[in-house]
C-alpha cells in the first residue's frame, strides 16, 4: 500500500484545477487577436471555439475508468502535458486545421484535469470536508480562468499572445516536476476494471438525479458566460463594459467558494443549497433591471455568490456515495453537466433568435426552478 501525504496530494490537484482554469478561458482571451491575425469571419471563429467544449467533454467522459483503473499521477501528468502542448501549438502553427487540433488538445487536457482534480480530492476526503475542500479546489479554477486575460492584459502592449502562451506554458510544465515528485492514492482496480459496473451507474437514480442537478448548473454557468454580455450591450452598456461587468461572475464565484470552504463544515448542506438558488434568483432579478455598468457588474457578482456552492457539494456527495468506482461516477456526471452547458446555450440561442435577447432573465429563472426542484427531490441523498 502507498501512503501518500494529503496535503501535498490537494496542493497537486489545486495546481491542476487552475490549469484547467487556463485552458477553459484561454481562447476567449486570445480569439480576437487570433481574429485579427488570420482575418477570421465569425464563422471561422465560431468553428476553432468549439474544438474546445468537445475536447473538455470528451475529456470529462474518458478519464474516470483510466483513473480508476491505472490511478491519478500519470493521467494527472499527462493531462498538464496536453494542455501545455496544445497552447504552444497555438503559439507556433499557422494552418488553421492544425490550430483546430491544438484546441482540441487543450480541451481535452482540460477536461481531464476538471474531472481528475475534483475525483482525487473527493476520494480522500469525505463527508462535509470533502465539499468544503471541492469548494477551495473551485476557487483554484477562478484563479486560473481571471489569470488569463489580466496577464494578456497587463503584458499585451509588449508581447504578443504567442509570447505569453509560450510563457505559460513554461508554467504549465514546470508543475509536471512536483507531480512526478507526489504520491498519490493508488488504483482501484489493479487487475482490470469492471465495465459491468460501470455500465450500471448508467443507470443509478441517484447518480442520474445529482447529474441533472449538475445538468442545470453546468449549462446556468454557461449562459450567464456566453449570454450576459450581449445581454447588457442590448441594454445600452458598452461592448468594453459588459465585457469587464463579466469578470464578476468569476469573482464572485470565486470569493463565495472561499467562503464556503469554512461554511461547509458548520452548515447544513441543504440549506446552503436553498440560499444559493435564492441568491442566484436575487442577481437575475437586479440583471433584469441593469441599465449601466456597475448595474451589471453588481448583478453579475451576486449571480457568481448563488452558483458557487451546486458543484462543489454535488461532487462531494458523489464522491462519497460512489467510493468503489468514484472517479467513473464524477465523470460521467459531469458529462451530463457539460451535455446541460451545451444544450441549454444552444436552446437559448433558439430562443433569442425567436422572441430578442430580452427574454433572457426569464429563461435563466425557468432553469432556476427546475434545477431548484431537482434539489427538493434530492434532499435525502444530500444528508
């Protein structure tokens, strides 16, 4: 039996989890100078954007029966490789099938180490610790996803984004040192995994109810990513404001997972379940009547407070109900939750086209309640 030392192991999947941070924003930080670049047409843009949802879905869905099966460190090592590789690709290749690939790349890098760094931290803690670690773990992410554009940002005037991709690279690499240098908890299943069990949780109620949770939270989070701002530059905000009123979703989420890192343990989980959709409501209702920018921004911040907590409970629970196959368990939820961040834009996409973009607000509070009531049937699988 390896023994491995908990700390190190969390520092590990903390590091990993802001990669994925990385590689889940980088494209919409550097797509306009790409843009500018290569001379893309929006729909050339639009086709190099969605390599990377299908790679981080992909992602998602493969790595549970590898951890599973050969255990964390070397997917772990691999996965930070991927995505290292797939920005550096970006920074040297001009073929635009070839940059396609690289996308892909990132994503699916992403999409393992999104997976790999909540089933690691959900395998060794349990119960309440375990949701509150998850939520310092979501934390990490905000800090990797606010790090992207405010060093292109801050360092773009005398570099270009192939320099700083390179750069980060370096970074993204570097870490492969300390992960070689961990133990980590071993495999499950040493002498072959059982793909008959597997294809049961399929069909595990409970795994499907916590998924579809999830389902409505990965695609709310994704709505309010995609949408938001061309919801407040129809309400007369400027294009350069509502895309700055944007990044206090991600601080909001991330300073509420802070928080809840000390909460978790002293707080019924439900209840902090109910306050969140309560305060995820209270922001749609001040963005429903934000006409300005810090109206915006206000909004934006109190919507990422009531989104904070769905995951990192969710997972936890799964994590803790799943023991035997948890990593198999978390992935397949979360491929329910990224099918939710697909398949809700792509209706609201339907919808704006339909009725304008002001129908916004009420399509985000139909996915509220439904997602709310999900919550209520699921109480006693919470406890």
């Amino acid at each position: 039996m390896i023994t491995f030392d908990k700390t190190r192991v969390y520092i590990a999947a903390c590091i990993g989890m802001m990669f994925f941070g990385v590689a889940f924003i980088v494209m919409g930080s550097v797509l306009p100078a790409m843009t500018l670049k290569y001379g893309l047409n929006e729909i050339q843009s639009s086709s190099l954007v969605t390599f990377l949802p299908i790679g981080v879905l992909v992602g998602s869905l493969l790595f549970g029966p590898v951890v599973d099966r050969f255990g964390y460190k070397s997917l772990l090592i691999t996965s930070t490789v991927l995505v290292g590789l797939g920005l550096l690709g970006l920074s040297y290749f001009d073929d635009f099938n070839v940059l396609r690939l690289f996308i892909f790349i990132i994503g699916l890098g992403g999409g393992i180490l999104n997976g790999e760094t909540n089933a690691i931290v959900a395998e060794i803690y349990s119960g309440d610790k375990s949701a509150s670690k998850l939520s310092l773990l979501g934390m990490c992410y905000g800090i990797g996803a606010l790090g992207v554009p405010l060093i292109l940002s801050f360092f773009s005037a005398k570099y270009s984004y192939e320099v700083i991709l390179r750069w980060t690279t370096l970074v993204i690499l570097l870490s492969v040192v300390y992960f070689s240098f961990t133990k980590f908890p071993e495999s499950k299943y040493k002498q072959g995994f059982p793909i008959r069990s597997a294809l049961k949780l399929i069909k595990e109620p409970v795994l499907l109810l916590m998924g579809f949770i999830l389902f409505f939270q990965s695609g709310l989070e994704g709505l309010f990513n995609n949408w938001s701002t061309t919801y407040l530059i129809n309400a007369n905000i400027g294009h350069d404001e509502a895309l700055l009123a944007l990044t206090a979703l991600v601080a909001g989420i991330t300073v509420a997972r802070l928080l809840l890192s000390y909460l978790l343990t002293r707080v019924n989980t439900q209840y902090i379940l109910y306050a969140g959709l309560l305060i995820l409501a209270a922001g749609i209702a001040v963005l429903n009547y934000a006409g300005s920018f810090w109206g915006g921004a206000v909004a934006l911040f109190i919507v990422g407070i009531g989104l904070a907590g769905v995951f990192p409970i969710v997972i936890g629970r799964i994590g803790t109900l799943y023991k035997e196959m948890s990593g198999t368990a978390i992935g397949f939820a979360l491929f329910i939750a990224l099918s939710g961040n697909s398949l809700l834009n792509l209706l609201m996409g339907v919808v704006a086209k339909e009725y304008q973009i002001a129908v916004f607000p009420v399509f985000l509070i139909v996915c509220v309640a439904i997602q709310g009531l999900l919550i209520l049937i699921s109480k006693k699988h919470m406890n």
